[in-house]
C-alpha cells in the first residue's frame, strides 16, 4: 500500500484556496498561477487523480516498443508488452529511485537500471538484481512484493492513451464525457485510427500550465489581437480572423473539458458543399476515407459538418488539447500536453497526427502546417509563448499577488437558433453559440477548485 504523503506550503486548507476564488464575478486570484506551493497541492489534487494523455497506440506499435512521457511531474514510461497491453509505469528504479529510462523513445525487453542494475520486464516486475542471493539471502527483493514498479492504470480511446494513478477511477470513456462527441468528430472519423506523423516536438515556456489548457478550451477573444501578425503576414486574411469569432463552444461542466468548432471554409469565403466541403473539414485524411467519415459520424455530426463547423480546438481536463481543423493553406491537426514542472515553467509537447495511409506528401503538408504555425518556433505559437512568458512576470510580483483576473465576460447556454431554420445544435454538453465567451475557461478552473478542495491526500 503506497504511504501518504503530507501536503506541503500554501494553505493545503480548502477556504484558502476557495478564497482565490471570486465564483459571483468569474474572477481567480493570479496566486492561482504563480504560487510555488498551490502548484505542489496541485501535482497532488489533480495530476495524482485526472486521466492524462501520455502518447498515441502509434507510438509503440509493436510490442518491446516504449517512449517515455509525465503524468503532471511524474516521468513513466509507457511500453507495449508481448500481448499487446499497454503499460504505464513509474519511471523511477525502486531501489534508490534512479530514473530507470533515459531515452525518450525505442524497443526494449526490459528496463535495466543504470546505477546498480536491477532490471524489470515490461510489466514494471523486478526480474534481476545483481549479487541477490550474497546481498540479499532469503530476502530478495524479487519475491519480497514491494519492489516492482508502481504502474498506472492506462486506457485507449481511439488510439489516443490515457493514464491516471488514482485507485478507483471513471472509466476513461466516463470521464471524456460529453467531450467524446466531439473527440469522435476529429479522431473517430475514418476507420482505422489517426497517428502520430513523426516524433512529437517538445519544448518549454516560462509560464504556468494552465493558460495553455484554458486557451485551448477556445479562447477566440484573444485571436484578432495575440495573432494580428498573422494578417499582417498575409498568412490569414482579415475574413479568415473572424472563425476566432464566430463558432460553438460545448463544454462539460461535469469534468472541466471544453471544446470550440471553428467555420473556416465559411469566414474564408468559401463556397463548399458535399465532398468537396467535407474533404476540406478533414484536410489530415487521405480523399480515399471520405466514405468512411459518413458511414462512422452520426447524422447529428454530419448536420454539424454541412455546416462548415468541426471541433477545431480543445482541452481534455487538466492538460490535453488538440487543435485539428483546417486551413487555407494546409491541414492543422495536432495534440498537445501541457506538462506541470514548476508554477512558472511548462514543458509543451505537440505531436502532427494523420492518417496511416495518407500519402508521404499529406503527411508532410501537416507537419509542415503544424510547424510553420504551432511548433516552438511556430508565427501562432510564438505570439502566444510571448504572451504568456509576459502574463506570469506581471502576476509574480507583490503587488499582483493581490490581482485577480476576470472571467466575466459569460454567455447564457444556449444551442437554439444553430441551423439556418431555427433549429437547436445537436452536440452534447453546455453548448454556447460564439467562441469569444470566457465560460469554456472558467469551468476549467471551477473543476481546478472541485479537485483542489475535495481530497487532501493522493
Ligand atoms: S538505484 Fe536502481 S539499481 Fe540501484
Ligand atoms: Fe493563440
């Protein structure tokens, strides 16, 4: 049974944290973001009990393949085992702790620690240490019980792998929610499941790793002004700006995840209808699946298609996001995870995903799509690394620490009046016509203060 550990720094006490909270106005205290202690509370209170993205099937196709990722501050590593499952184990050696993988990526039978060499299969089972018998007699820690690696329960959902360390967990497909949908409409579409083109990108940012996770709730009020350069670069028009503007967002309130459709072809200016509109919504797939998007998709779905709109942007509570839509020039179609190291350092990692038989050129127009806009020196993402590095300076100081920070700007749930005769937005969730509201990033930190103040040990 794993010990407890006690809570450490800020006020672990549930008013305190409450007290950051301003639930009448939609205001949070900028402690929420900077404060080194919270941040502990938080590995704790979120990281130890929320299902975290930690890769893509793709990855380790074959068994003996592992990659190496964090569930929040936590390294594990990720392996395929000869049947095929999937394990999520502590990166972290059970005799002193050494990190037991240091390459992020490859095939291995077994994982041998390099300080003293004791050795443990793909199941996270000690099965060597060196001089046992002269060391260790008739204790060995082979048969003792306690010394294999902790592993997280892990579960797929469309290729995509999750793992949580919590005893008694939802289901993963519990917990997406209403949020799975949507997830259908971008990842589910095509038969065979999306994958990842390439390795993922990785890199950090001087700042916490909730304005990722919020803004790609769906933050379209920051568009026209964080990504003006993208007009004047000529690569967006001031027409194309406007899917910042307009859209749907869908969120469910019941975990914190939230999702935004974007209309690209229709504030492009374009006219598309059928194939042609539909080849254009899903710009990742090869035009040889189109059938399949049919025949996979509810009619509900569709309905939503036909009208120009896909679930361009999300977040997954606490820290996956994808962006999948498409451009004028390309497809975008990207995950993301925000990973926690310090109140002020996140390190971002972005994997290009398509489809396994898109042709070599598709695939790389996506990851060059990805790269020119999202990857670490990306023209989107540096506007908004920027943005952010700035944002947590001006929260750190004495005088911030008694700042909160507005989430006023809320608009009612409402999904009538969607279709062009009257009729209501068919997806599930709190569902609210235009993307410029704050709601989709509130409810993210109203769930932030459910896990923070509901259990006070991992
Ligand atoms: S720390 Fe791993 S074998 Fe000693
Ligand atoms: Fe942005």
């Amino acid at each position: 049974m794993a010990l407890k550990a006690p809570s450490v720094g800020f006020s672990g006490d549930h008013q305190a944290i409450s007290d950051l909270f301003d639930f009448e106005r939609h205001r949070v205290s900028s402690q929420l973001f900077t404060d080194p202690a919270l941040h502990r509370l938080e590995l704790e209170r979120i990281f130890m009990h929320t299902w975290c993205f930690v890769g893509m099937e793709s990855e380790i196709a074959a068994p003996g393949d592992y990659v190496a990722r964090s569930i929040g501050a936590d390294p594990v590593i990720v392996a395929r085992d000869d049947d095929g499952t999937i394990n999520v184990m502590l990166n972290s050696c059970t005799h002193r702790g050494t990190q037991l993988c240091m390459t992020d990526s490859g095939s291995a039978n077994s994982f041998k620690c390099p300080y003293h060499g004791w050795d443990f299969n793909r199941k996270g089972h000690l099965i060597g240490v060196p001089a046992e018998a002269f060391r260790f007699g008739d204790s060995s820690p082979r048969s003792r019980g306690d010394a294999d690696l902790r592993v997280a329960r892990s579960a797929t959902y469309r290729g995509l792998i999750f793992a949580t360390w919590d005893d008694n967990p939802p289901s993963l497909e519990e917990y997406l929610g209403d949020a799975r949908w949507y997830m259908d409409a971008v990842f589910g579409a095509s038969d065979k499941d999306l994958i990842a083109v390439g390795k993922p990108q990785r890199w950090t940012m001087p700042s916490n790793w909730k304005y990722g996770s919020e803004n790609f709730t769906g933050d379209g009020y920051h568009g026209p002004s964080s990504h003006a350069s993208m007009t004047e670069l000529g690569i967006f028009n001031e027409a194309t700006v406007r899917f910042f503007l307009e859209g749907v967002q869908a969120t469910d309130e019941r975990f914190g995840h939230s999702v935004s459709h974007f209309n690209v072809p229709r504030t492009s200016g374009m006219e598309l209808e059928g194939d042609k509109l539909l080849q254009m919504l899903y710009s990742w797939l090869p035009p040889t699946v189109l059938g399949e998007v049919r025949k996979n998709l509810t009619p509900e779905h569709l309905s939503v298609l036909e009208q120009g709109d896909i679930a361009a942007i999300g977040t997954v509570f606490p820290n996956f996001s994808w962006v999948m839509q498409p451009t004028p020039g390309g497809p975008l179609s990207l995950l993301r995870t925000w990973i926690p190291v310090e109140a002020s350092l996140t390190e971002v990692w972005t994997w290009t995903v398509g489809h396994p038989d898109s042709p070599p050129e598709l695939r790389r127009a996506g990851a060059r799509m990805n790269s020119t806009l999202f990857g670490a020196g990306g023209v989107i993402e540096q506007d908004d690394l920027t943005i952010w590095a700035r944002m947590q300076l001006a929260r750190k100081g004495f005088a911030a620490r008694t700042q909160f920070v507005d989430y006023s700007c809320s608009r009612p749930a409402n999904r009538d009046g969607y279709f062009p005769d009257g009729s209501a937005f068919p997806g599930p969730g709190t569902v609210r016509l235009g993307a410029t509201g704050d709601d989709t990033m509130w409810q993210l930190l109203v769930q932030w203060h459910r896990l923070m103040t509901q259990s006070a040990a991992a």
